[in-house]
C-alpha cells in the first residue's frame, strides 16, 4: 500500500479507526470493498445489497481524499504536460464485464469444450489434451496452433482426402471456434450501459488547455467502451478511420486537427473536446476489405442490444460478423504486431512517446506483452518522457520481470512513478477520486462560455 514519487516511497495512511468500524480488516483493499458494498462509487444502477448510505459513504469517501490529497497534485502535474497519453488494459473493463483471461474459474469451460473436441479428432493423445486444464489460454491457443502446423505440414506432404488432411481441417475448426468462444465470454458480455467510470476517465482527460496536444489513448482492448462513452459525452474520437459509407482505415488521419471558429473569438480554438484513439490489438469492429487499399481494413457499426435491467450488449447474428483484426492472446502476438494495420499502430504509440515533454499514464495493464514493453522502456531512454503507472497488483505479486525492474528503476529514476495495489491500481478509483479536473486557460473558458450563450439563444 504505497506509492513512488521522485525515487521516494511513500506509504498510504488509512485511518484504521473508521476502517475497525466497519470492518475487522485495516487494508486498502477492504477500504475498495466498503466503497463497493455500500454504494459509495458511482453506478449507474445500485443493486439491494450495495444501497448507498449517505453517512457511511461520506466517512469512507472524505477519509480517501484527504489522503489521496497529495496523489491528485501529483496528477495534476503529470496531466499538463504538453503530450499526455493513457495506456489502457483489461483492469480498464473488467467492472462492465470484461474477465482476466489469468482468472481460472473463467477459463474452465473454454478449455474444456476444447479438450472434449481434441479427443474426437485425436483420441490417442487423450492425456496430453488434459493438460490444457493446468495451462493459460495463451498456452492451449499455441498449442492449438503447434498442432494444427504439425498436421499441415504431414498434409502438404500426402495426397489429397487422406484422414491426416481431414485432421488439418477440423483442428483449423477447432481453433477458429476456440477464438470465437473467447470473445464471446470475454469481450461480448460488456455491459455498454455499466460505462459510469469510463465518463468518469473521458471528462478529466479532456479537461486540458487548448494550447496543448490532444489525448492520446492507447488501448489493448477490443472492446468498444471508449468509443460508445465518448458518443454519448459528445467527445470526438479520431480512431484512424475515415469515409461515410466504407470507413477504411488510413494511419494520416491521425494527423488530422481540428479547430472551432466563433465570431466572438479573434483565432480558431482547437477542439480540445476530442481524442486521439490507437487500439494496438485491434477491435471487434474492425474487418477486413481487399477493396479498402492499402491497409484493407474497415469499421463497421455494431448492433447494440438492450438486454435485462438497463444493460446494453453487442449482438452478433452471425460468424460472418465475427472480427477479422484482432490480436489474440498467443505467443504469436509478438510477430502480429509487425503487420498491418498494427504496425501503424504501433509506431505511432513509439513516435508519440519520443515527444518532447511527453507522459504515459499506465492503467489496468500487467505487463505481460513484449512487444508493448519494449516501446515503454525505449520511450525511457528519452530524457523528456515521464511514466506514470497504476499496477493493481501488490509489488510482491506482480510476476512481471518488466514490471519488477520499473519498480528497482524509479527507486533512482525521478521520472517513474509507481502506484501499486487494488486501491490505487483499481480503475474505479482512479477515475472516481484519484485523477483530477485540471485547470484550463482562459480561452477553454471564453470558449465554454460562449457555448453556454448559444445553448441558451437556442432554448
């Protein structure tokens, strides 16, 4: 329960009377868990068991910011560099419903249903298919694959309708239905209307001086929480795509600005109310067209369907409307990365962070990818370039060497900052209480003004 600041570590001091009184435990993550249960973090619909109690949560929020006092200045800081971007992970969606993949009671049924099939079509390797139930699904995809690469290699090699080329075919079935699974249990059960900490994340984010840069968003997720929350906030997003009828992507778009021009304002005022979208890993809206050249990439708009309670799902009717550009969790993500449209992708994430007075804000991210490591820890070698990481994880449970040597590097290193465990690391409280409004200069001021006489006009 501690944080990292200019080479100094810092200790968080929680109240434990007010924590004894609810609870038996004194930990940052029973204070998360009271904030929870009593309705004390904002939602966008409190269930009988978490109903807000007004004095309850007052007590246990007034205690949280007062000492986060000194996080939020920090914050501030770092959140008006000229060049701010938000690396975002899976911790980001989790609480709309998104699941770990590292989490084994989630994985259980994915691998089973792929082991029953692997002894259909191989039955004499029973016992090493039931080993996939010790193993991650980055592990039993690469396995899937080494398999199938086995048997298209006896394929190539024989004639044609023999039993090994029928094996080729149905473990390629196997793998696409393995993947189709996959996002289905954890990427399509988002809830779209459970958004509240991502409006929350967006309307500080945006909250800057129209003299500097647009955000920057890097996310690893497929989903579409960001693009969904900033439509309804009226934010703009610049994911790279272009077009009405065929929106094809073209990493130039991203060199795209734009500017507001009022008759009461003597120069155009950058539209600050936008962002700047990267989505490394690709998206689930994202499909592929031979006649969108060169990249041969297209976004189509999903279906959102309301569901029980308010909630809001994306429903696919078909496999035909499965996406082509995702990255999924395997061993080969490394070399994906090198080909279109990721590369684009990628590159830009490595230039941006080469700016100067540049800073990375790190959030629901374990790093576990390589490849995303390694621009982070080139982007280190600029002497201009600040880190900023939220790391759910206790530092002693993190298994990430990457991760484990930021932490060795900003006990000398001025420009990492380090905010580790479930209180400090958790996406609802960093959007919630951590992350402050910041500041803006008197034209993001005039300009809101104006905005407010013309709404007005118009009533």
């Amino acid at each position: 329960m501690f944080y990292i600041y200019k080479t100094e570590q810092k200790v968080l001091q929680l109240d434990k009377d007010i924590l004894q009184k609810y609870g038996n435990e004194t930990s940052e993550s029973t204070l998360f868990q009271l904030l929870k249960n009593n309705g004390c973090l904002p939602s966008s619909s409190k269930t009988v068991e978490h109903k807000h109690d007004e004095g309850t949560c007052n007590e246990l929020t007034d205690m949280l910011k007062r000492t986060t006092s000194e996080i939020r200045s920090i914050l501030a800081r770092y959140l008006q560099s000229q060049n701010i971007s938000f690396l975002l992970g899976n911790g980001c969606s989790m609480y709309a419903g998104s699941k770990s993949i590292n989490n084994s009671a989630d994985k259980e049924g994915l691998i089973d249903s792929a082991i029953d099939e692997l002894k259909q079509i191989l039955p004499d390797n029973a016992g090493a298919w039931e080993t996939f139930k010790d193993k991650k699904i980055e592990e039993v995809l690469n396995s899937l694959e080494d398999t199938r690469k086995y048997y298209e290699i006896i394929k190539s090699s024989k004639e044609k309708d023999t039993s090994d080329n029928n094996t080729a075919k149905r473990l390629e079935d196997l793998i696409l239905t393995f993947k189709a699974k996959f996002l289905e249990q954890y990427v399509f059960n988002i809830d779209y209307n459970s958004n509240e900490f991502h409006k929350l994340f967006l309307k500080k984010v945006i909250a800057r001086d129209t003299n500097k840069s647009k955000v920057n968003i890097f996310t690893l997720n497929y989903d579409l929480l960001i693009e969904k929350t900033a439509e309804e906030l009226g934010i703009f997003v610049n994911n790279g795509f272009m077009g009405f009828t065929v929106r094809k992507f073209d990493p130039m778009v991203y060199n795209i600005d734009y500017h507001v021009k009022v008759p009461e304002s003597n120069r155009p005022i950058p539209l600050n109310k936008s962002i700047n979208l990267f989505k490394l890993h690709g998206s689930i809206s994202w499909f592929e067209s031979e006649e969108a050249l060169p990249y041969k990439v297209i976004e189509k708009q999903p279906r959102f369907e309301k569901g029980n309670n308010g909630t809001m799902f994306i429903k696919l009717e078909n496999d035909e409307e499965r996406p082509d550009y995702v990255i999924y969790p395997t061993y080969s993500k490394v070399r994906q990365s090198f080909d279109t449209p990721y590369s684009e992708l990628f590159r830009q994430f490595a230039n941006i962070l080469n700016l100067r007075n540049s800073t990375l804000f790190v959030i629901g991210y374990s790093f576990s990818d390589e490849h995303v490591n390694n621009i982070i820890g080139n982007a280190l070698s600029n002497p201009n370039f600040n880190l900023v990481v939220f790391s759910y994880d206790d530092i002693s449970t993190n298994n990430s060497k990457f991760f484990n040597n930021l932490v060795e590097r900003s006990k000398t290193d001025s420009r990492i900052t380090l905010f580790a465990g479930p209180l400090l690391g958790s996406f609802e409280i960093i959007s919630s209480y951590l992350l402050p409004y910041v500041e803006v200069d008197e034209d993001e001021r005039e300009l809101d003004e104006l905005a407010k006489v013309r709404d007005d006009n118009e009533c």
